[in-house]
C-alpha cells in the first residue's frame, strides 16, 4: 500500500479504480482531483512572491500577493495575467451567481464584441471625451475601433435597429460577462486595477422614467443579494456619472485600506457618498445630522440612470400604446467579475492566508492522507479515498469541488498550513484517530475557525450543508 499511496497515480486508460466513479462524461471520468496535478504553481513560503510583475518600490496589496503566492495569476504584461484553474473555477462560480441574480430580473444575456466602431462611439462624443484610456486601432481598411470598456453605443444601437419593437416587449434588460479593457496609465494591485477585465454590463431599455427608476431599484436589490450571498461587507454609495453620462449614479464599495475611493458614511446607515459627489466640505449626514466617518474603498459595482442620453443619439425607439414612435429609457449596471474576485481576498484574508466567500472557492474541501511510511499511512490512505468517493457520491453536487493532497513526501503539519494559506473552506485529515474504531477524520472548518473529530458519516453531514452554484 505505501508504494501505491507515493504518488496517488491515475489508473491507466481503460481501468477501472475500485470506488471511483465518473463525475462528467468523456475521458477522464471518475478521476479524483489530485493536488500534485493541479496546474497552480505554488510558492507558499513566507514572503516568497511567484513571478512578482511589480518595479522595484512599487505598491503592492494583499490580494496581489496571496493570488500571486497561491498559484492563481501569473503576470503576462502590465496590467495583463493569466488566470489560472483555480481562479477560473472560482469566476465561473461567480458568474453562474450573478446569472441566477440577473435571471431573477428578467435579465436575458447575450454577447457583443470587443471591437467597438469609431462611428458610434464618435457618435456619442465619448471617443474624445474618454482621452487614452480608451485602446484605439484601425483594420486594414482604415475603419476605426475600440476595444470597449462599455458597450453603450453597441448595445442602444443592436436595440435601435429592431424598428417593430413594441411597449408590450418593455422592459428589455440586457447583460452580458465579457472581457473589457482600459488603458490604465499606471496598472496596479493586481486585478483590482489592470488593463484587461471581466465584467458583466447590464443595459436596460423602459418606457418610461417611473418605470426605468423602478428598474435602477430593481437591478441595485439585484447587487445587494449579490453581496450579500457572498458575505461581503459592501456599502452603497451616491457616485459620480463620469464619462458614462446620465443623472443618477451609485457604487458599491468593499470598505478596505489599499481602496482608491474616498467615502464619507453615516454611522446610521441614512446617507453614503463618494466624496467626489459633495459640495464643498460636507461633514455631517444631510438626513440625521451625525458626524460622517470617513473610509476608503474598493468599488466593485456601479449603476447608472442613463434617461435618453444613448437612446436619443441612435434613435432607439418603441411603438407607444398610441402607435407613436417613443424615445427608450435607460439605465446601465457594472458588476466587475474579476475585481471582486481580488477584492474578496482584500477583505477577507489574513496576510498570508486566503479566504473566499464560501461560495465561490475554487474547490470545498481539501483531503490529507497520513504521511509516507508513517503508521497510520496503509489504514488511513485507504480511508480517506473511501470518504472522497462516499461523499462524491452522496453529494454529488460537490463531486468536483474535492482536492486530495498527494504531496506524501509532506507532513500533515506542513500540507495542513499550505490548504489554510490556499484557503479551502474545510479540509479532512486522516489523523492519528482514523485507525478508531469507528475511524475518526479531523475536520477543520476554516471561516469558522473550529476543528472537528467526525466519523465519515459525519462528514458527509457536515458538507451536505454546503451550497456551490
């Protein structure tokens, strides 16, 4: 048995592993997932920093160092990286999130391209009013484009071209998750600020400003059980409409050190701004009259009533009840995908120790085996593999979301402080109580912060608690 446990080797093409069962179709089924074969280059050691694409005195952030440490990003230029598998996993956990809060909108999704026409955005005055950041290029033609930051102009004009739409088929709500790119003068901190991004745009056409406010409403209750589901301390707060345009505005922030926001918030939770928005030096709430405190943060969602400043200039009209042709009403709603995946790990983590909201961690549960040659090894490995497998198959909506740590060679000690640092929500050890009768696993549930002795039966119980999307 301890040559078998030594590298916890895939069974050969063809094979069969006893209690291995398919998860997904196709090659490969039935696999368990096996650290040592993850595709996470791991440079855990203190202070150790993987690839560090920073310049000498350069400001860095937390989530940049942990991601950066934890095999998650790998730099590929300024303000550019590679998100590897685990950071994948845990986009799309958040995507498929936002989706199901989209849905419940009556949000369809859809897809525009990166390449945004020259014409359009001349149209609406933005492509000189957006300066440098905007990425500019022309085809072999001489036609011009953009790699779009925001999809305004495309999308009024995809709406506009639709000459028959009718008020029956109002409200439209329109979104998509796509990669977005800006021209930042001075990248930073990861992916809380980067050149290249995921982000999911919301674009909504009403008709009439009553109903395009209660949509603004809608999408912003949309954003708060967003936040809300994932745990994270967010804070709403009166903003700026900036280059997008429109007469009302607000961001959602994650209140953090490192943010590049200024906000001003009441203790009582009646007022919250961007100090951007305020006259002069306004220190007390305009509601209450209690001192404003003030703090930084990092904005992860934006929402704007747009009115008919698109709808006007591309002619995106509808059929009103009298059969006349009728300006749409419109609004738009920024999620940044990627930035709140960086941000969650700001807030959340310690300083050498990730932490994800529950939901989205790229896997649940990690699983150590007893040490090579040690005497719990023959009993035990063959344990925890039963464990894996009974749980996969008793809950197999987390089937995917287990991770056994091969690395053998290790202690339990050293692959124990690794699965804290890489941030599963809970990790299995095959201990010195699993040669019990029955066996008992030590269970660490690391956003409680407790440790647990459970039977595998327990186990099972304890997870059947947990969600993924």
């Amino acid at each position: 048995m301890g040559a078998a446990l030594r590298g916890w080797r895939l069974p050969a093409p063809g094979a069969r592993r006893r209690g291995c069962r398919p998860r997904h179709g196709g090659p490969g089924a039935g696999r368990r997932v096996l650290l040592s074969q993850l595709f996470q280059p791991l440079n855990l050691q203190a202070g150790g920093e993987a690839a560090w694409d920073g310049r000498a005195g350069e400001p860095t952030c937390r989530s940049q160092r942990l991601m950066l440490q934890g095999g998650l990003i790998h730099p590929a230029g300024p303000g550019c990286y590679c998100y590897l598998p685990p950071t994948v996993r845990a986009m799309e956990k958040l995507v498929r999130v936002m989706d199901e809060e989209m849905r419940a909108v009556g949000g369809q999704k859809l897809n525009m391209p990166s390449l945004c026409s020259a014409e359009l955005w001349r149209a609406s005055g933005r492509w000189d009013r957006m300066g440098p950041e905007l990425f500019r290029l022309a085809d072999r033609h001489g036609k011009g484009y953009c790699l779009g930051p925001t999809h305004e102009e495309a999308v009024t004009e995809l709406v506009a071209a639709q000459s028959g739409l009718s008020y029956k088929q109002l409200p439209l709500r329109l979104y998509q998750v796509t990669r977005k790119f800006r021209d930042e003068p001075k990248p930073r901190f990861g992916l809380l600020r980067s050149r290249e991004f995921y982000m999911k745009d919301m674009y909504t056409f009403d008709a009439s400003e009553e109903a395009a406010r209660q949509t603004y409403d809608l999408v912003c209750n949309a954003y708060r059980s967003l936040f809300h589901r994932l745990g994270l301390p967010f804070v709403k707060v009166r903003a700026a409409t900036g280059s997008i345009g429109g007469t009302t505005s607000h961001e959602f922030q994650l209140p953090a050190d490192i943010g590049e926001d200024r906000l001003v918030v009441c203790p009582g939770g009646h007022f919250a701004a961007n100090v951007e928005t305020l006259d002069g030096e306004q220190t007390s709430c305009p509601v209450c009259g209690e001192k404003l405190t003030q703090t930084r943060g990092i904005e992860v969602g934006h929402t704007f009533y747009l009115g008919t400043k698109y709808s006007s200039v591309f002619n995106a009209v509808f059929c009103s009840p009298e059969n006349k042709p009728q300006l749409a009403e419109m609004g738009c709603y920024g999620l940044g995908v990627t930035r709140i995946l960086a941000a969650s790990i700001e807030v959340l983590s310690t300083e050498d120790s990730i932490r994800w909201p529950s939901l989205i961690a790229p896997y649940q549960l990690c699983f150590i085996p007893p040490k090579r040659g040690s005497k719990e090894e023959e009993e035990g490995a063959a344990l925890l593999e039963q464990v894996y497998d009974d749980l996969a198959e008793a809950l197999p909506h987390l089937a995917g979301d287990l991770v056994l740590d091969d690395r053998t060679q290790l202690t339990i000690g050293k692959r124990l402080k690794d699965a804290n640092k890489l941030g599963y929500p809970y990790v299995v050890i095959a201990g010195k109580r699993v040669c019990e009768d029955p066996p008992v696993f030590e269970v660490w549930d690391q956003n409680a912060g407790k440790v647990l002795f459970l039977t595998k039966e327990g186990v099972i119980e304890l997870l059947s608690k947990v969600q993924v999307p």
